[in-house]
C-alpha cells in the first residue's frame, strides 16, 4: 500500500522503492536496516524522465508510484545510472509499458546492457558533457565510471542543482522518511557502504568528485537510502577525506610500509616471520612490522593491508593448505585497490610444505608484484636457515623501495 509520494524538489519525486527486511546485501553487506532502491521521476514542461528502477521483487511499488505521477505515454527518457539488477531489475517491464522512451546508458554499459536484459532494447549512449531536455529541465551527463561497477555514471537536473548520484553517496538503511534531515542516525550506514563499496575504488571517487565540484550542489539523490538535502558539501567532504586518507598519511611519514602477516603453533613460522621482519626493517626508508594473524581483527587487517606497501604472509602448512586466517586476510584485499603492491609469503613445514606457494599464488591472482620466490623451512629453523630469513626481508625490503631489478616469479 503506497501512502505517499516524496517529492524531492520541484520537479522531481521519488518513486524508488523500501526493502526493510533485506539483511545481507551483495552477499558481501549486512543491512541491520534493510535498504532502499530509489528511482526518480523527473517532470518537464515536455515529458517525463525516470531515473532508474527497483530490484525485480520490489517492481510492483515502483510501478504504483510512478502511476500515481504520469501516464506511460508521457515518458521520454529512462535514465539508468547503474545496470546492477537492484536498479535494473523493473527495466525490462517499464520499456514494454512505455516503449516510445529513449533508454540512456553510459558507455561502458552498453556490453552489460545485453548481459541483463536479454532482448535488444534501443538505447542512447551518454558520456560526460551530453545533455538532454524537457522542456523547462535541463539534464547534463557525467561519466563516474567504477563506482563500483564499470557502468556507472551519475547525472545533473541543472534548474533543481539536483545530482543523481548513482550508488556514490549511498546507504543501506530504511527509514520512509527517505530525507537526511528526518531519518534516524545513518552516519554508520554511509560509512560502511562507503567502506565496503567506493573503497576499492579510491581513485575514481576522486575523479568523480573533481567532476561534481563543477557544479553547484544543493541536492544529492542516491541510488540507496537518504536523499542528501540539509548540507551536501558535508557527504562531498567525507568521500573526499576517506578517499584521500592513505595517501596523506604516507605523505605524512615519508617511509615505506612493508608489514609482515604470520600465524604459528609451535613458534617455527614465528622465528622465521622476526627474522623476515628485522631483515626488512634494516632497509633505509622502510619501517616492517609484524602482525599475528591469530588475533587481528577484519577491520585491522583491511587498514594495514591498505597502508603497506609490501605484504608477506608466513603460514605453517596444515594439512595442505595455508592456515585460514591467512585467506580470510587475502580475501580483505576485495575492499582494496591492490594492484602495484609488493607480495611475498614463507612458512614453516613438516613433510609437504605447500602453503607459501598456495599464498603466492592467490596473490598472483590479486595482481601483487611477486618479486622473490617464497622460502619454506622444515620444521625448526636452523640459525643458517634463520639468516635466509633476515636476507629474505632485505631482498624485499630493497624491492619495494625500487633498489634491486625486479623479477615476476
Ligand atoms: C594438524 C597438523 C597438520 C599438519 N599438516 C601438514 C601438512 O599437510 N603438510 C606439511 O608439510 N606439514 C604439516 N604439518 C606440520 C607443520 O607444518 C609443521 O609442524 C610446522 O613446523 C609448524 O610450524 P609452526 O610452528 O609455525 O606452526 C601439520 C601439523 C599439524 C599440527
Ligand atoms: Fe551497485
Ligand atoms: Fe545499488
């Protein structure tokens, strides 16, 4: 039962659609708020403008509250942002109810396009810079790709200062009163989409924000809970501290980070992850530090992982594999950007030894720069084996600050 529409500005009303219920999201998000898929319909002197859709399950309400603002005929562009199915999913539908609407896609998506819906659907390509009229509304294109898909971009109503912001700018969190101002407390729900989506994506939320800086912004309608009305700038502010964080601190110190990740039961990977760790730190220009994986948490893992520059994990091998917490700190890597950082890994063995190898290679995968081979020993380290340890440091320690010519093993 839809109560009542939201209007967001004066052209402009929310016709998206509330999931309360939802409590894990993209398999990798819990949603202890449920969440929204807010769509937009824009209205001009000359028609009408949907910006996005729902997830498929949800079509129904989208479809009610769009009924209730304009007849089907009266749509002439579809705009979606983001080709995810959370956005896309009432897509297919909506172009067979109003077939003579345009469908407006950024480049990148239109090889998705056909990965989603899977009949041809006519549609428009927009890059940064096109714009397209209704009349008395004017809206204006941006290319903000990778955020967090290939596909996505983001949009600007000109008359309203209103921008569209796709997922950028997102929470999950339900709450019907759908404006920041009204809502409950999302500070933590921003926070972590920001954290577990954009994050990956640094770079480009900062090319997207030089992007929006080039307008004056009043308004920020996501893609996921709060309509941002009562201070953008603050939303803007935060994406540009979180994204630019690391590199600051780097500036900050000077030095490079290579930090040593080890897990041991009877102290053999443990000597050898000292010894890997003091060779290292005797590198001018680097500071390497040790961590026990067996008491690190998530979070810890993802920050450390992000500020170091070179990563070496020592695992025992345990009944042939490396040791859990070793792959749950690889599988942090999904929230970063990882390409370009140094990786190496070693470890203490009793027959099969196949853990250092097994690490490497999954950082092969992650797009590590694998410079040394990994360095097993059997069981207790001898002293000798113990210098090859403090060798092993330095060798990496000297890679990572460019010193020695670097070789993919
Ligand atoms: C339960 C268990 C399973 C093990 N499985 C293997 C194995 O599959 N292959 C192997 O090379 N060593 C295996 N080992 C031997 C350990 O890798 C070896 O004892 C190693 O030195 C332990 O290093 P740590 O003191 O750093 O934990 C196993 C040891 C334990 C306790
Ligand atoms: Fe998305
Ligand atoms: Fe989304």
């Amino acid at each position: 039962m839809i109560k009542s529409i939201a209007q967001v500005s004066p052209s402009v009303h929310f016709i998206g659609a509330f999931d309360p219920r939802i409590r894990t999201f993209d398999i990798i998000m819990k949603t202890a708020n449920g969440s929204s898929y807010n769509s937009y319909l824009v209205r001009g002197s000359e028609g009408v403008c949907v910006m996005d859709t729902v997830k498929k399950e949800f079509s129904a309400d989208f479809f009610k509250r769009l009924e209730l603002l304009c007849e089907y005929d009266e749509i002439r562009y579809i705009v979606l942002h983001h080709l995810e199915p959370d956005h896309s999913g009432a897509l297919e539908e909506l172009m067979t109810r109003a077939p003579q609407a345009k469908l407006i896609i950024s480049g990148r998506a239109v090889m998705m396009l056909k990965g989603i819906i899977k009949t041809d659907v006519p549609f428009e390509v927009a890059n940064t810079g096109k714009v397209i009229s209704l009349g008395d509304k004017t809206i204006e294109f941006l290319s903000t790709p990778f955020l967090h898909w290939p596909d996505t971009m983001s949009s600007y109503l000109h008359e309203e200062k209103l921008l569209f912001s796709g997922d950028v700018f997102g929470s999950h969190y339900y709450d019907e009163r759908l404006f920041d101002d009204e809502v409950g407390d999302f500070s933590y729900a921003f926070k972590y989409y920001y954290d577990h989506i954009m994050r990956p994506f640094k770079q480009y939320v900062l090319q997207a924000l030089e992007l929006y800086g080039k307008f004056d912004i009043k308004l920020i309608a996501p893609l996921h809970g709060p309509v941002l009305r009562t201070n953008p700038q603050f939303y803007i502010d935060k994406y540009a501290a979180w994204s630019s964080e690391a590199k600051f601190r780097k500036h900050t110190f000077g030095n490079k980070m290579l930090s040593v990740f080890y897990m041991s039961s009877y102290e053999n990977t443990h000597k050898m992850a000292q010894k890997v760790t003091e060779g290292a730190d005797s590198v001018e220009g680097i500071v390497a530090s040790m961590y026990d994986l067996a008491s690190l948490d998530e979070n810890n893992m993802v920050d450390l992982l992000e500020e170091s520059d070179a990563v070496v994990i020592g695992s025992p091998t345990i009944n042939g594999d490396a040791v859990k917490p070793a792959w749950d700190l690889l599988a942090c890597m999904a929230y970063l950007e990882s390409g370009g950082k140094v990786g190496a890994s070693f470890g203490s063995y009793g027959w099969t030894g196949e853990a250092p190898e097994m690490l490497h290679d999954r950082m092969r995968w992650l797009k590590f720069r694998l410079p040394v081979k990994p360095l097993k020993v059997k069981l207790i380290p001898t002293e000798e084996e113990l210098q090859a340890c403090f060798d092993f440091g330095i060798d990496i320690a000297e890679i990572t600050m460019g010193k020695m010519v670097e070789m993919e093993i």
